[in-house]
C-alpha cells in the first residue's frame, strides 16, 4: 500500500501514524492487519507498533478476516463497539471503581481489589492511573473523603461515627483527610452548611 492509498479518507500515512501513537479514536475506522504475524488489531492494541512494511489497513474486521488475518487476543478488534470486550481497560475501571465504593481496599487493600479483578496490584495501578488519573488507594481516599462530607454536611451524626462510617481507620486519619482535601475541618465543614 502506498502513501496515497485511502482507508476511510485517511491515507496510509496517517492510518501509521495513528497506530504508532496507539490513537483510540480510530478504533472501529480501520484495522491494522499485520503480516509478519497474520493478526489483526485495532489501532490502539497495546502491541509493540510493527514495521511499516509488513502493515495493511482494512476498513472492517471482517474485511481483515476474509483476507486470511486472525484477531488479535490483546485488543479485541473484533468485538462489538460499545461492549465491555471493546473497552476492556474502561470496562475494568468502572468494576473497580464500583470495588472500591463497596469500601474493597479499605477492607482487602489493593491486593484484595486486584485479585478480585483477576489483575496484579502493579497491572491494576497503572490501568487505573491510565484511565482515571489515579491509583486505587488515592481513589479509595477521595471516596471516603466524599463520603465524610456528605455526611457531615446532611447528618448530626458526630464525628467519630462518621469517619468509621465513611471508611476511616481512625478519627484521627478522617480528620487529617478531611482538612487536607477540603481545606477545612470537619466542624467547619459542619458550619457552612447554616450559611447556604
């Protein structure tokens, strides 16, 4: 395929680009079928980017697959857009994310989420730092934070029920939080709420 070959409006160029950048905004435009392997991926397979001569692009799977190329096992190109097997790392993030709001790390720790999960605690982290910008414990603690807030705000619960409730170890460690993420106390936090 040359440089001016189009696949969807782009040429075989930018398709490259894009597969070497990992772009997932083009999974699902085309595939990558490579032929030193006979896989084929999704733009964004996590796979090291293979040579530029054993590349071609085909617009669908299926198009992929009647030339002879199987699907790639990392990437799923093959699943359905918008099932949890073509957004595996999202799809991942959101049972995670549902983990620790059940209070799993608290409980288990990061270990005890990952193995729920069927990932080691390294793999885990840096998928969810990838895809929320934060690993398990900091996401655990901003729950909890949250957590803490609302019911400081909307209850007279007092305060050591309250970090018990939310997930603290200690009172003394739902204070430091609370201070910390909200730049006030837990009683202060308690007195805004007369003044909305």
């Amino acid at each position: 395929m040359d440089g001016t070959t189009s696949v969807n409006g782009l040429d075989f160029e930018s398709c490259y680009r894009a597969v070497r950048s990992r772009d997932r905004r083009f999974d699902g435009i085309f595939y990558t079928a490579v032929a030193s392997t006979g896989i084929y991926c999704r733009p964004s397979c996590p796979a090291r980017t293979p040579a530029l001569v054993n590349v071609s692009f085909h617009r669908t799977a299926a198009a992929a697959q009647a030339a002879g190329y199987r699907a790639c096992k990392r990437c799923r190109p093959d699943a359905t857009p918008g099932s949890p097997e073509w957004d595996v790392a999202a799809t991942l993030a959101g049972r995670a994310m549902r983990l620790i709001a059940d209070g799993v790390v608290d409980r288990e720790g990061v270990e005890g989420l990952a193995r729920r999960v069927g990932y080691s605690p390294r793999h885990l982290t840096r998928l969810l730092t990838t895809e929320l910008g934060a690993g398990p414990l900091a996401l655990a603690r901003a729950r909890r934070a949250q957590t803490a807030r609302t019911l400081v705000e909307t209850t007279e619960l007092g305060f050591a029920d309250i970090a018990f409730a939310a997930g603290f170890s200690s009172v003394r460690q739902f204070n430091d939080t609370v201070r910390e993420v909200y730049a006030a106390s837990p009683t202060e936090l308690r007195g805004r709420r007369g003044s909305r």
